[in-house]
C-alpha cells in the first residue's frame, strides 16, 4: 500500500512539472498532433541566452506570462508554460482573431467563393447599398476591410480597453455587431488612412457567410482547422454574429500551427491549403503606420535594427504570433496584462528581441 501511494505522489509531482512555472528549459513534448519537435541545442539556438530569458519572465518581468513556443526550420524547440497555465488550455487570442479573416477571404478565393479583394463591401450587402447615401462608403472593398483602411470613423486605441466611451467597448455591448459595424459613418476616403478597427473583420465574417453559406467558424473549421489538425477551439458569437475582431480561442500549440503556416507561405506538411500567391499579398507591405512600422493584411511589419524584416500580429493583454522568415523563426507569446501596468512591467517587444537573439545568426 505504501509503495502504491508513493507512485502515485511521485506521478502527481511529475505532471506538476509539466503544467506548472518552468523556469528552466523544458524540451517539448512529440504529441502526434502535426507538430515536429526538437531542442534548441540540436538547432544551436542558445541555451544560456535562453535560460536568462525565461527566469526573467518567470520573475514577472514582463508580466503574468503563461506561455512561449519558438520553432525554428520547422521544428518546436520551445514550449514553456507559466503561472499555472498549461498546453490543454485554449487562450484568448484577442486581436490576433483577426488575421483569421485574411486567410480565410484568401481560401474562398481560391475556391471561386469570392471574385477577388478587389469587390465591393456593400456589392454583399444590397439591402444597405439601398440605404447608403455615402459616396465612400460605396467605394469600400474587401482589402480596404482587411488593411484596416477602410475609412469608418473609428478609434479603439486612444482610451483604455474597458473605458466605457472607447468605441470598442461600446461596441461590444451592441445586439448586432454587424449592423453595428456596417452603419458606421465614414471619416476618410477608403485605402488612404489606418485606423485598427474589430469592425472590418465583423463585416468580412458576414462576407464569408454570404459567399459560402457558411459562418465563419465553420468555414474555418472544415478549411483550416481540419487541415491543420486543430480540434479544440472556442469562437464567441453574439446573436448568430462571430466576433471575427477577437473572439477566438486556442491551444498554444494550434496558435504555434497557425503561424508556422504563414512561415510556410500557406503550407503544412506538403499540402497547400492557402495559395502561395496569398501569402506573399499578406505580408506585403500596404500602408505605413509610423515609422518604420507598416501595415498589411492584418499583419504588421517593422524593419529591425539586424536588417531583416519581421511580421507580427498583435492582441490585447500580450498576445504575440512573430513570423521572422529570414531566421526561418517563429515565435508565439500568450499573456495577460490587461490590469498590469507598462510601468511595471517590460514591454513584449522586448521579450521578441531576446528571444530572437537566441538565434545562432545574431550571435555576437
């Protein structure tokens, strides 16, 4: 009885392990679920930059972090789980939704779904075309939406996230969130300004319904999930709406699939489920924010300090999918600081920096 007993306190203490704060490297799990895993010592990626980075995030340096995945040259070489979150739990992904809406307009153009990026937002939508006497807003096309150039008179970065006069958490309050988001008055001539606006990728989600008869979730579901072998995920929809702007969940691991698909230019495992052609439009750069950030499908690029590109999509609280294909390099962050200061905290940028420089080309 008491060597039963001791088996199981010593079973419970390893899976412990395995889903608590590591503060030192862990090798990544083979779960047959798609992904090829190896180490940073076999990619000689550096360990000991590595090692320092991860005892500053398990000090709260940069916040309440609950996971880190690295792959390099196809492999996941990082998988780190902090503040008792673990693999099995799907995260918040915030805005990065919103990329979804991209790759999924890419699908139903190759599937003869929708013409091009090129059509009309209200050519979908003829019971508001008849309503609509604003000229611009005539002029709206589906890259518009996903370039966030649109031209709507919107702004949900000026004031804190749950201050109740951003429009974005008004919004959020609506019944509808598409009548909501397409009846919203316009401020600029479409394709000439940026603003980051939920309600595009909303509008696109309808889109995707009209042009496919499908909702968003289950087109995505039958066209990418399946594909890439994703199984669990959870889309928040409102009134039979889908919050294409920031309501969908993941694993870790499905999110690190997702960008390693981006890095594959629309690949996974030898299948082509997105055009190639796709995802060069994707990452090519369309408006320039500040510099020397740019804005491009959703996605955001910046020209680093080592001379190479790196893309980026961003969520609320730190969510971070970073596409370096120079490196052959992608990087996955989910956090949550929404209620943790800057001043307590260092940036995420930051963060991408020092994990990047664990690759072996930016060795000093």
């Amino acid at each position: 009885m008491k060597n039963i007993l001791r088996f199981v306190i010593i079973l419970v203490f390893l899976s412990g392990c395995n889903n608590s704060n590591e503060c030192s490297y862990v090798k990544p799990i083979d779960k047959n679920d798609g992904l090829k895993v190896s180490t940073l010592e076999k990619h000689h990626l550096n360990l000991e930059a590595f090692e320092n980075v991860n005892r500053d995030i398990c000090n709260g340096v940069y916040g309440n972090l609950h996971s880190v995945l690295v792959i390099h040259k196809n492999e996941l070489v990082v998988e780190q789980y902090y503040n008792g979150w673990n693999g099995s739990q799907p995260h918040f992904l915030a805005s990065t939704t919103k990329s979804f809406s991209v790759i999924m307009t890419g699908i139903a153009i190759e599937q003869g779904k929708i013409k091009d990026e090129n059509e009309k937002m209200l050519d979908f939508f003829p019971e508001y075309l008849s309503q609509s006497n604003d000229t611009l807003k005539d002029k709206i096309t589906i890259k518009h939406l996903l370039t966030n150039t649109s031209g709507f008179e919107w702004d949900e970065v000026s004031l804190p996230v749950d201050d109740p006069n951003n429009m974005g958490y008004k919004m959020d309050k609506v019944d509808n969130l598409f009548k909501a988001s397409i009846e919203l008055p316009m401020e600029a001539m479409p394709g000439t300004k940026y603003a980051y606006s939920g309600p595009n990728n909303i509008i696109i989600g309808e889109v995707i319904k009209k042009s496919t008869g499908q909702n968003i979730a289950e087109y995505t579901e039958d066209n990418l999930f399946k594909p890439l072998g994703i199984k669990d995920y959870n889309w928040f929809s409102k009134n039979g709406i889908y919050d294409v702007g920031g309501g969908l969940k993941l694993k870790s691991r499905d999110i690190a699939k997702y960008g390693l698909l981006h890095l594959n230019k629309g690949k996974w495992n030898d299948k082509q489920i997105v055009s190639s052609e796709w995802m060069d439009e994707i990452f090519e750069p369309y408006i320039e924010i500040r510099h020397p950030l740019y804005s491009c499908c959703q996605w955001q690029m910046v020209k680093t300090e080592y001379g190479f590109n790196s893309w980026f999509i961003p969520g609320n609280g730190g969510q971070i999918i970073n596409v370096v294909p120079d490196l052959d390099l992608v990087i996955v962050i989910n956090a949550d600081n929404r209620k943790i200061s800057k001043e307590k905290r260092n940036p995420l940028e930051y963060l991408i920096k020092d994990l990047t420089n664990i690759h072996p080309k930016l060795r000093n």
